[in-house]
C-alpha cells in the first residue's frame, strides 16, 4: 500500500516537474522573442543611424556624401560615385 502511494507521489512529483519545466521553457521562448524584437528595434535604429553617417567619396571632387544622396554611375564592371550631377558631368566631359 504504502509503495503504491509513494510510487503515486513520485509520479506527481515528476508531473509537476515536466509541467514547471514546460512553463520556463515557454516564458523562455517568449522572453527570447521580446528579446529578438528589441534587439531588431535597435538594429533599424542603427541602422537608420549608419545610413545617416554612411559617407561615400565622389570620384570627380573628392567631396564626401551620404550614400542616399549620392549618384553611382555603373561602368563597364565598376561603379563610380558622384556627390552631383555636375561632377557626373565634368567626369564624362574629361574623358
Ligand atoms: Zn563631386
């Protein structure tokens, strides 16, 4: 009787277990989602920040710009960079 009852115990005993261990595994997996979006959150963030500072170097003047604002101009395999049309321009009129 009294091996019955411990063996009923331990089987509760071992159901709770499982059942706390499910329980951390999915707050685990939920706290590794919130985790994933901040960290997604902060990557645009500095992503938008790179693109800010992202400069790139016009072939023509040497002046820096920002990637978004500049001009690149693809040659036969290389691409060349302008910080305006006017340097496109006077690099094409050079040649
Ligand atoms: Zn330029």
């Amino acid at each position: 009787m009294g091996f019955i009852i411990r063996g009923v115990v331990i089987l509760i005993i071992f159901a709770f277990v499982v059942y706390v261990f499910k329980a951390i595994a999915r707050l685990t997996h939920h706290m590794r989602g919130t985790v994933r979006d901040v960290r997604t959150l902060r990557d645009q963030i500095a992503g938008r920040g790179t693109v800010n500072e992202e400069m790139v170097r016009c072939v023509n003047c040497g002046a820096f710009v920002a990637s978004r604002d500049a001009l690149t101009v693809s040659a036969r395999n290389s691409s060349r960079t302008f910080c305006s049309q006017e340097c496109v321009s006077a690099r094409v009129q050079n040649r």
